[in-house]
C-alpha cells in the first residue's frame, strides 16, 4: 500500500499567487472571452466580430482549400478560405442563396 505524503498548511500568502494564477487561467479558458482569444492566439484570426465568434468558420484541410473554394459558397455564412485553411473573409449576404420558384 502506498503512502501519502503528509499535508502541509500553507502560509498566509505562501503560494497564493500561483493559486489565483491558476484559478484565473482555468477561468479565462472556460469563459466565451477566453475561448475567442484562444481561437485567435492558437488558430486562425476571426473573420466575425469577437462578440459572434460562435459563428467563425472553422478551419479546413489546406488540402480541402482549393475543391472548397472552387466550389464556390454554400451560404451567406460560408467562407472563403486561405492556403493554410483558415477562412479569409466571410461569403456575404447574396452568397449561396438560391431563389426557389414561387408557388
């Protein structure tokens, strides 16, 4: 059976900072502001606005980049994409909408 290693207390201020550190980190990094930022910092940049970073397109294959844009837009919120296949630019409004007959 092991043993634990016996618990030491801290001293009032002995190791605080590193806690609220950590504590900060894990929060920021759960938080819809950590998570753009991350995007942003490990990724491709945003092409949306910060506050709708929920609709950035996601990165594709550089592989995929020349079918997907040969292929032209699928909607509005498609994009347009870089050799790297980070998205460059968003479709637009009048992209990939198709008028259907009316009844």
């Amino acid at each position: 059976m092991e043993t634990m290693a016996p618990i030491r207390s801290l001293k009032l201020g002995q190791g605080v900072g590193r806690w609220l550190a950590l504590v900060g980190a894990a929060w920021l990094a759960t938080s819809p502001a950590g998570l753009a930022q991350e995007r942003m910092a490990g990724s491709c940049p945003l092409v949306v606005a910060p506050k709708n970073s929920d609709l950035q397109p996601r990165r594709i294959q550089p592989s995929q980049v020349a079918g997907k844009n040969a292929g032209g837009c699928l909607s509005p919120s498609d994009a347009i994409y870089g050799p790297d296949g980070c998205p460059l630019k968003l479709c637009g409004a009048n992209a990939g909408v198709i008028p259907l007959p009316a009844p």
